[in-house]
C-alpha cells in the first residue's frame, strides 16, 4: 500500500511539474507580483 501512495504521488508531482514549463507562474503567482502588482504581466 505504502508503494502505491508514493508512485501515485511521484505521478501527479510530475505532471505538475511538466504543466509549470508553460505556463507563466512566475508574472501572476510570485511573492514579487504580490509585493509589486505592476511588474506582473
């Protein structure tokens, strides 16, 4: 049981990590585009 849970979440680690590659999370979700709303896209 303990193997399945870790695979289960290796899998939706990395496919988070493969929709993060496109998508600008750095402009909309940073401390820096909460700190200074100007600089976001």
């Amino acid at each position: 049981m303990d193997k399945t849970t870790y695979l289960n979440h290796y899998y939706f680690i990395t496919v988070v990590s493969f929709i993060m590659i496109f998508l600008p999370a750095n402009a909309y979700f940073s401390v820096d585009a909460y700190r200074n709303p100007k600089s976001a896209f």
